[in-house]
C-alpha cells in the first residue's frame, strides 16, 4: 500500500475528503493546514479542491516528500509516515524517484494479477463499505 498510495502524486482530493484532518489532526504542518483551511472552511465548500502535492500533474515522488514534511492531505495519507512502520519507505522514497518508480511498476503489475471474483463467486456492492 505505502508503494500504491504515490499514486496520489497526481489529483486532487475535495474538501469534504481532508476537513477533519486540516482543523482537527496533529499530525499536519499547522502553515500546511492553515493554507488548506482557505480552501477548505469549517463548514461548506465540501466540493472545494486541493492538490494532494505540489507536483499535481507530474507523476513524481513529491507526494513522499510532502509525507515527510506533514504535508498529506488525507488524514490517511499522512497515517503512511507518522512514526510508524512505513517511515523509512517513505523516507526512502522522498528521496529517490527511480527506486519509487521501479516498486511502484512492480506493484502494479502484482495487482493486475489478482483474480476478480465474477458471477456468483464475487459481489458488486451498493456501498463499498458494507456487504449487500
């Protein structure tokens, strides 16, 4: 997962999505988090956007970098460096674009090769967090 979430170094995520974690997380750099409320206010404006970093369109390891600097804009994309198991990866990663890019591929690959489960055997569900 912590290779698969780089995807993020490209998009934007809506306000709705990162609120709580811009007024009410630690774990956020309070001049990151007080730029974000601009966009982002206490109430409305959920469908307000932010980049997740500051590469938004260049597939890159910025995301990893901004992780470092506390700068994940999801509360569950800052979970992946927060003096956890997954900092020396990150950190690994915010520093060398190649190696990220290489397990990145890799991991890609390794998911395309998972069987889906179809017809009976699998499920489509009306609401992802719950089973029909």
């Amino acid at each position: 997962m912590t290779v698969l979430v780089g995807a993020h170094s490209i998009g934007y995520a809506r306000c709705a999505s990162f609120r709580s974690h811009i007024y009410k997380d630690t774990n956020i750099d309070p001049l990151f988090a007080s730029t974000r409320r601009i966009i982002c206010p206490r109430a409305g404006g959920d469908n307000n956007i932010a980049a997740f970093d500051n590469s938004v369109i260049t597939f890159d390891n910025d995301y990893y970098r901004g992780l470092v600097d506390r700068h994940g804009l999801l509360h569950s994309d800052q979970e992946f460096f927060n003096n956890g198991t997954q900092d020396g990866l990150v950190r690994n990663y915010s520093k060398d674009n190649n190696a990220w890019r290489k397990d990145f591929v890799e991991s890609i690959v390794k998911m395309g090769n998972i069987n889906v489960l179809t017809g009976t055997n699998g499920e489509i569900r009306k609401n992802c967090r719950l089973r029909n």
